[in-house]
C-alpha cells in the first residue's frame, strides 16, 4: 500500500486546505446547532473530547479542573471551529478564545450563536497561514477532526504549530487508519447509522497515531498523550479510553 | 442569600419551589460550583411561615444516603442533634384483634457499627436549617412569597414570568414545585399514575416509656401503620386508613383520637399524649412521563411521588437533587450549556429508571398488604420469615431502606463532586 499521506499530493499552497471539503461544511452550516441534526454525532462526541481537552490544559498549565473557570487568562484557538461547538465550551471555561474556520457560511452561524448566548468570541473566516503571516500565538491551539480533511497531515502541523506559543499546548483529535475504523467510521457510521452523511470521510485520509505523532515531531511538536474514544452504547455516550483503534486525541507541548 | 420580593433579572439556574428538595439542590449548586453558578430559588411560602414548627408537624425519614448529602452541604452537623436514628426495624403483620403481635421481620438498624441505616428529623427543624445555610451563600437569591407563573424557551435559555410581573432569565429552570406541579402541565409532560382509595393519617405523640429507637411497621388490613421514633420520648406516626374513616380519626378529640391510636400501637408505649398537630394527606402514586422538556428539568414530588410507605419520598427526591446536581456541575466544569437538551437527557436516563422502581414496588408492598385474605397472609409471613432467616437478603434490604444501593451520585455516598 502506498502511503496515502503523501498519494496524490496538490501543489503546495493546497496542501493544508481541500476546496471541496470546505464546500461541503458550507452546505450545511446552519445545522451547528440543531442537537438532532446533521451534526448529532459531534454534540455527542463533545462532552468527552472537551474531558481531554480541559483536562491537558488544566495539567499542562498547573489548573484546577474542579474549577469553573480555570482557561481565564488562557488565549486559545480553535482551528476549523465549524458553528463554534467547542470555541464557546472553552469561551465559558474563561478562555480568550479566537475560532477560524474557511467556509464563511459556518462562521456565520457560529458568530450569530455566540452573540445570542452572550460569549465573547473571536471568529475569523480565514485559514491558518494568514494568522502565522499575523503573527499570532496562542496558549494552546486546537484542531479536532480536522486532519482526516485536509490534504498534507505534516505540511498542515507544520503550520498549526507556528500558532503555538513556546511552552503552549497543541490539541489533536483524528480518526485512526485501521480495519476496524473502516468498519465504523464509514461502513456503520455513514452507511448503516447515518450519524454522518455520506461522503463525509475517506478512509485514505485517516491517520494512525505513529504518524500523527510524527508529523508532530517534524514541527517540533513533542507528543505529551493519547487517548482513545469509544462509543457505550448503553450509557449512549462516548468515553476516554485506552483503545485508539477508531478515534483518538492527542496532545504535544511545544518546548518552551 | 438575599430574603426579598425580587431578586437579580438574571440567573444560570432558576428553581421554582423553595422546599427541601429545591433549597437541597440550591445549596449543592452553590457549593460545588464554588459560588460561580447563582442560583435563584423562588416560593410561595414566606420564609418565617416555612420556618414555624405548628405549620409542618409532619417528620421525615431520612435514608443514610440522603445523610451523606446533606452532611457535604454543612447541613447535617446543624440538625444532628434533632435527629433519631433507628437502632432496629421491626416488621409485623396481624389483625387489629390479635392479642401478641409477633414480630415477623426484625432487622438490626445499623448498616455497621455506629452507621445508623436511617434517621428521623422533623420536617421544621430541617427546613429551618436548609433555609438558614441558602441564606448564608451569597450566589444564591431567594424570592418569597413568589411564583413563577409561566415561562417561554427561547434558543439560548428560558425566560421565567413571576407572579408580580419580573421577568427572569435563566439557563435551567428546575420544577422543584410539588406533586400537582404547574411547571410540569406547562412544559407539556403528562403524568401517570392514580389515587389510593386510603389516605395517609400523620400525627406526633409524647409516650412514656422509651422507644429505644425502634421503628415499627405494622401492616394492618386498612393500610400500613408505621411507629417512626423522634428525639425526647415522642414518636410520629404514619398511620393509613380508608380515606372517609382517615377524615374521622383525624376529627376525634384528643382523647378518642389516643384511644384509636393506643389500639393499634398496643401497651408498649405506656401512657400517650398528643404532641403536635395531626392531619390528614392524600396518597396517590404518580410519575411524570418525562422527567425533563427543553430547558426544565422536573425533581422531587414534581417527577414522582410513591406510596409513603416506606417514609421513601423526600429520600428520591434528594436522589433527583444529587443527580441532577453532579449532571449540571460536570457540564459546566467543561464549559457546556447546562440547560442544553444532551446535559438534561444525562439527567433523565440516570433517573427515571430508579423513580419507576421505587414507585411501583412500593405500590406493590401496599396492594399486598392492605388485604386480609387468608392466603396472602400465610404467603406474606413465609416470604417474610424467608428474609428473616437470609443474613445476605436483610442487609441488602436495609441498604435499599438506607438507600445506599443502585447507581448512585456521588453527593449520596458522602463524596463531593
């Protein structure tokens, strides 16, 4: 098998964003919110991921997790923010928080939500190149279910990684290059469970932990943990757990 | 706290009815949210009517896990010393006739040394002591006398209209308002369940020989008769009858009403007086079909209400208060909208289940005793003696009176959360 992160490879301004993909986001963007719609699975997968999330942050930076809002004084990003469902969890948390995403479409819907729920959020529809170009840093970036959709895993890290501050935090949340992710992700969540619509992922952008990990050593990114997510059908919920065979999370420090 | 007629236009959790459970669920937001979440908790009552004993001689059992609640909320340490804790449970079944009374069932009423399985406490000294702390926490407000009349959802939280015209928003409105909650008509959940053909007789009596912490339950064939002993050589009894006889009972002068009482509670107790006030309570079983709507979430007597059977009302609905409590503050610790739909169906899902449960299986306690055929009186004294003689079956069944069993909040195993 060749290795699909470097198959087909678009010339190198489009390496880090795919036009199609952001196409079809736009498409449905005023779904964000609805917790019955097309983005159901993410609400659901939301309460664990912002588990690891706070939970690296509030280590890395010697937090209290207990603490309502242990992000104030934090400055954070998140990369491909969509209606902004974690941007304003972390905006709630005391976060500084700034969300980019490049279909204009979903920075609407994610503007309008915030300012009705009286969270002061910075959205941006922008790509990440031109925040590096603008010199900004952040305590801690985030790009979650961002890099199974764009095009050069290490090309997109090496940029990303430009926004972290020496001594901040890269988050990372990806979905796994293995049998069994293709018999979940795709065969049962897209065809026979229609959580997701069709089409939404391709397998050969998925990405195994060695590599994700690797990419992150190549920006001078250094893994700090992982995590596993699994779905409890009885709780109906997702869970942490040691098992990355589907979908995982990472966290990498940028040496200070 | 602040004790006045309005209180702030904003809130994050906004809870209508100023009882146990919701001045219980006030306190646990406050304290675990350390002061971040302001709570507004608004009643009909006037603080000073809620406070007065002569309004409430009603007592309540107090399971050991609901102990543990309110000992995290600082709450426990103020009423401990009102509180009676049942040293033995004892169980019979007999005709209003029969000379002996033997004990059928007699469990030990600690769940181990020096943990009693559960308390009494009356229903004035807890309320004092619950509305006493919510005074002291500055993020919570309490509006008495108030109610919250309607309310609209809007996308982004609830709005609340108050009686005298104040407006409140908030994220979360709890329906913390009693078995014939308006809040839940208003949120559109119906209710299921039906009404017993007995109602509930409480009073409390001063007696003359000790009760050495003794509970007694007696199931007579009008209906159960429990003996709950109070500190200072009183005892509070909740006694059932068909609902015209309960009316009368309750009319008797002093004397007639000791004579009635003294029949079914037998010469233990030597001579009786009366102690307080006596009344009557209707006895239904009811459960909300849903226990949560858009940005309501219902607790207490408002999501269900069992056969006070076994005293086990006020300990579900401090269970709702535990769960709901740890729901809510997880959420917020990850910065979630804690009135959005996925933190209110956690609720549910954790709750209804154990309601449905409870509810039922005391309504199937009642129908099987409040009968006097002779069959299902040799199958209640065997199934009795089955427990009596299984060590392992009667702890288990003092860990379900204590509460102590099932998937529990951490708040009821005496954990913060």
């Amino acid at each position: 098998m060749t290795d699909p992160l470097q198959n087909e490879l678009p010339p190198s301004s489009e390496r880090t964003l795919d036009q199609n993909e952001v196409a079809r986001f736009a498409a449905i963007a005023d779904e964000w919110w609805d917790p019955n719609g097309k983005f159901r699975p993410l609400h659901a997968l939301n309460p664990a991921r912002l588990t690891f999330v706070r939970d690296q942050i509030c280590t890395h930076f010697d937090l209290d997790s207990r603490d309502l809002k242990p992000f104030e004084g934090l400055k954070i990003i998140d990369i491909g923010c969509g209606g902004g469902l974690l941007c304003e969890p972390l905006s709630r948390l005391g976060a500084a928080v700034t969300g980019i995403d490049p279909a204009e479409d979903s920075i609407n819907a994610a503007r309008a939500h915030a300012e009705a729920q009286g969270l002061k959020i910075g959205y941006r529809a922008d790509r990440v190149e031109n925040l590096v170009a603008d010199g900004e840093r952040f305590d801690a970036v985030l790009a979650l279910e961002v890099v199974e959709h764009v095009p050069d895993v290490p090309a997109f890290l090496g940029v990303a990684a430009d926004l972290v501050r020496p001594g901040g935090l890269m988050l990372l949340s990806t979905i796994n290059r293995t049998l069994k992710s293709y018999a979940l992700a795709i065969v049962g969540a897209e065809f026979i469970l229609r959580w997701l619509p069709v089409g939404t992922h391709r397998w050969d952008r998925f990405v195994t932990p060695a590599e994700l990990s690797d990419a992150c050593s190549q920006a001078d990114l250094q893994e700090v943990s992982r995590k596993g997510l699994v779905f409890d059908p009885l709780e109906g919920s997702w869970r942490l757990s040691s098992d990355t065979d589907v979908n995982y999370l990472m966290s990498a420090s940028r040496p200070g | 706290m602040t004790d006045e007629s309005s209180g702030p236009d904003t809130c994050d959790v906004l809870v209508a009815g100023g009882s146990f459970v919701g001045l219980t669920l006030a306190l646990a937001l406050s304290r675990a949210s350390r002061g971040v979440l302001r709570v507004t908790v608004v009643d009909r009552t006037p603080p000073d009517v809620a406070r007065a004993a002569a309004n409430d001689g009603r007592a309540s059992a107090l399971s050991a896990a609901s102990m543990h609640l309110l000992q995290s909320l600082g709450v426990w340490e103020e009423v401990a010393a009102h509180a009676q804790a049942f040293t033995e449970i004892d169980i019979s079944d007999s005709r209003l006739d029969a000379v002996a009374r033997p004990s059928l069932l007699h469990f030990d009423g600690a769940l181990s040394e020096g943990e009693p399985a559960a308390y009494m406490l009356e229903n004035h000294v807890l309320r004092t002591a619950l509305i006493a702390s919510a005074e002291e926490a500055e993020s919570i407000s309490f509006i008495a006398p108030e109610s919250v009349e309607d309310f609209s959802v809007t996308s982004t939280g609830v709005a609340a209209q108050l009686g005298q015209g104040q407006t409140i928003q908030a994220s979360l409105l709890v329906a913390a308002d009693g078995r014939r909650s308006a809040l839940r008509k208003k949120a559109g959940i119906k209710s299921i369940g039906w009404a017993y053909p007995q109602a509930g007789i409480v009073a409390t009596l001063g007696i003359e020989r000790p009760h050495g912490g003794r509970a007694v339950q007696h199931f007579l064939p009008q209906g159960p008769f429990a003996i709950l002993p109070l500190r200072g050589d009183r005892v509070s009894l909740v006694w059932t009858e068909p609902r015209d006889r309960a009316d009368e009972i309750v009319a008797l002068d002093d004397t007639e009403f000791l004579r009635e009482a003294r029949k079914r509670m037998g010469g233990r107790y030597g001579a009786l007086s009366v102690a307080g006030p006596r009344g009557t309570f209707p006895l239904d079983l009811h459960l909300a079909r849903a226990f949560v709507a858009d940005r309501v979430a219902l607790v207490g007597d408002a999501a269900h209400g069992v056969h006070p059977l076994a005293g086990q009302g006020l300990n579900i609905g401090l269970r709702d208060v535990a769960a709901l409590a740890e729901v809510v503050i997880e959420s917020a610790r990850l910065g979630l909208d804690i009135g959005s739909t996925p933190v209110l169906e956690r609720y549910q899902r954790w709750r209804r289940f154990d309601s449905a449960f409870s509810g039922f299986a005391m309504d199937s306690l009642n129908r099987l005793f409040s009968n006097d055929s002779a069959p299902l009186r040799s199958i209640r004294s065997f199934g009795l003696g089955l427990v009596d003689r299984a060590p392992a079956l009667k702890r288990f069944f003092v860990r379900e009176a204590a509460g102590l069993t099932g998937n529990l909040p951490r708040l009821l195993k005496g954990q913060e959360i």
